[in-house]
C-alpha cells in the first residue's frame, strides 16, 4: 500500500506493471474512504451520493504503449503505424497527397515544427492539417486503425487501473495532445466516455475540420486548463454534490507534469491525492514513479 506522498514509491515492488496496480488504486480508495468519512463541515461525512470522484488520464504513452499519432517501433522494427501516416493516405491532410511521399513530407513537416517551434505547436499542427477533412470521416478511420493496429499494445496495467477506478465509482477523462477526433475515436473503442475524452480540438464547420484551434489547446499548461474546465463542469452539472479530483496519470514531464502538479497541489478535506508518472525518468517526489511494460496483446520487448 502506498502510504503517504512523502513516500511515493512504498509498497510498489514485484513486477513491473503489475504489482503497483492494486497499490494504486488502495491508494486511491483510502482517500475517497476518507473524504467521505470526514470530508464534510468539522469533520463529518459525507454521503457518497453527494460525491463526484473524478480522476485524468494522459493517453499517449500512459494508456497506450507508444503513439498514436506517431506510431510505435521497436529495435527498427515498426510494431504499428501512426495515424499521422494513415490520414495522409487516407486523403485527410490538406496539402499532401496520398502516396509514400506524401507521407514522408508530412512526417518531415511535424519533426521540424516539433525542433524548431515545439512540441505544441507540433501537436497543434497534426490536428490542423485535416482542415477541410469531414470529421465523421476521420473519426471512421481513428476508430477502425485503433482497433486493427494498436488496440492489443495498451498496457494492461494502465486498463486494469482505469476499470478499477471505475469500479468504485471515480469518473475516469481522458486528456490528451493527439488531436480530438482521434481521441473521441478511440475512447468510443475502449468503451470510456467519449464526452469525457478530449484532444487538441479546432473548430468543426458543416461537418468539417477547420484549421482553427479550439482552446485550451491540451498540451503542457494547456492540460491544466482543460482539467480545470472538466471540474468546473462536473460542478455545474451536479451542483447539489461536491466534486473531488483523486488522481492524475501521465508519462512525460514537459507534456503531463504541469497538470499532475495542478492535482498532487490540491488540499483534499481528508487523505491525499495521487499522481502518478509512467515510464518516466523522476523528476519530483511530489510524483508516484512506475514503471510497466506489459500491454494487453502480450509483453512488450522494449
């Protein structure tokens, strides 16, 4: 059991996505336990139905192993491609035509705006350049690449923690810089809510991408803004309850940690909350460092 985040890292031992699984979610069903048992006005309880119990996802690399924008290799070998590679010859990216070489000036164009401009701006760019794509199209094609290519290198660990959140009643997002259409896809194909699963979104017109961004754009501090909207939501829809945010979860510090900071900062009415970095070099104590491979087709080799 993971005891306090003074001590991030107690009680997860054993095999590598696998053991701090339970430790996880102990964790986290401790602190709901203690804010409903003394949550409320001097320390009284709460009913659990005056509770919201929400909890953020990061996707890319935190539920699936690799990207699935970018794709995945290992050892030079490509394990699955990305959706980057299958818009293009799809015929869903303005300005590049649906060959090999349209593929390859796309993938040059995102690595050079990634060097020279930034990952959000890289980031941004992918979900711009289906400007003009018909949106139900390209969610089709999300969906359906999702499912026949990269469903089976989810990490299991990753699944297990989200249906065990689910199970005791926390409400799982998903926040994410892979463009929305893609996320909203591929939630629909996990079966989580797709309402409750956000990308880097523009502006949709008639049923079309548009190159205009929808802010916050959901990277770096643009994820804290887009957590922050989720509360704020979830407060106006059930403004008879209390909304308690009890876990975050990502995989990269310049990507994820400033919305992991916005949730291990919280001062709950009772217990702590979590958040947890996957597969990341530690950075900040104020993290739970974990490590997993294991994915649900089977055992990663990298």
């Amino acid at each position: 059991m993971i005891s306090s985040i003074s001590d991030p890292n107690a009680g997860v031992t054993g095999t590598p996505g696998e053991a701090h699984v339970t430790a996880i979610l102990q964790c986290v069903d401790d602190t709901r336990r203690a804010i409903l048992a003394k949550g409320g006005p001097g320390g009284t309880p709460l009913v659990e139905d005056g509770c919201v119990f929400l909890c953020f996802w990061d996707f890319d690399g935190t539920i699936l192993h690799g990207d699935c924008c970018e794709g995945h290799a290992e050892g030079g070998r490509v394990i699955y491609s990305g959706l980057l590679e299958e818009i293009i010859l799809g015929g869903f990216a303005a300005g590049y035509p649906a060959t090999p070489r349209g593929v390859a000036k796309g993938i040059s164009d995102y690595r050079r705006l990634e060097r020279e401009n930034g990952a959000g701006t890289a980031y941004a760019f992918l979900a711009q350049m289906m400007s003009g794509a018909r949106e139900e199209e390209v969610f089709e094609l999300a969906a359906r690449h999702f499912r026949t290519r990269q469903m089976t290198h989810v990490f299991d660990s990753s699944f297990r923690m989200i249906e065990g959140l689910r199970a005791m009643g926390v409400v799982v997002h998903v926040v994410s810089a892979s463009p929305d259409v893609f996320i909203r896809a591929i939630a629909a194909e996990l079966g989580l809510d797709v309402g409750r699963s956000r990308g880097i979104r523009t502006e949709i017109e008639n049923g079309l991408l548009t190159a205009r961004l929808d802010h916050p754009v959901t990277y770096g501090s643009g994820k804290t803004a887009a957590v922050m909207d989720e509360v704020t939501r979830a407060r106006r829809e059930h403004p008879e309850k209390q909304v308690f945010v009890l876990a975050g979860f990502g995989n990269s510090h310049h990507t994820d940690g400033p919305f992991l900071d916005h949730i291990a900062d919280q001062i709950l009415p009772a217990g702590q909350p979590l958040a947890v970095m996957i597969n990341e070099i530690p950075k900040s104590r104020a993290f739970l460092h974990v490590s997993q491979q294991a994915v649900r087709g089977g055992l990663s080799r990298s």
